[in-house]
C-alpha cells in the first residue's frame, strides 16, 4: 500500500564551487549536492524517503515545519 504523497520545502544553492545543495528543515540532516538541478531534485527526493525511514524506525515524529525565508538588508 502506498502511503500518502507529503510536501517537503527544499532550500537550494549554488556553492562557489558550482554544486547545487539541497536541504529540507523539516528533516533532521536531509540534505544532498548534486551538479545539475535534475540530478539534485532526483537524490533530494531519494533522502528524503531515507530520512522518513529512519524517523520511523527510531519513533520519531517530525514536529518541526518549514516557515518561509526571509531577506535581510543590514
């Protein structure tokens, strides 16, 4: 049975060295690189499922959630 389809925020970006890196707040060390945008969204959605996986067999329940970003000029 597959269970429901849950949407995650994943915050990008581009590294001086080129490297895309992806990170979900929601998920305790969710976070992959990859060099192109498709790559990075296909190994971002494979931890994610990893992530999930591993918060189920410890019994954990993510409580935390994804609020926004926000520009700061200083």
């Amino acid at each position: 049975m597959d269970r429901a389809k849950r949407p995650f925020t994943v915050v990008i970006e581009k590294g001086g060295d080129g490297w895309l890196v992806a990170d979900v707040p929601e998920l305790e060390a969710c976070h992959t690189q990859a060099k192109t945008m498709d790559e990075l969204l296909e190994r971002i959605k494979e931890v994610i499922e990893l992530c999930l996986e591993e918060q189920k067999e410890e019994g954990k329940t993510s409580s935390s959630s994804f609020v926004g970003v926000q520009v700061v000029e200083v």
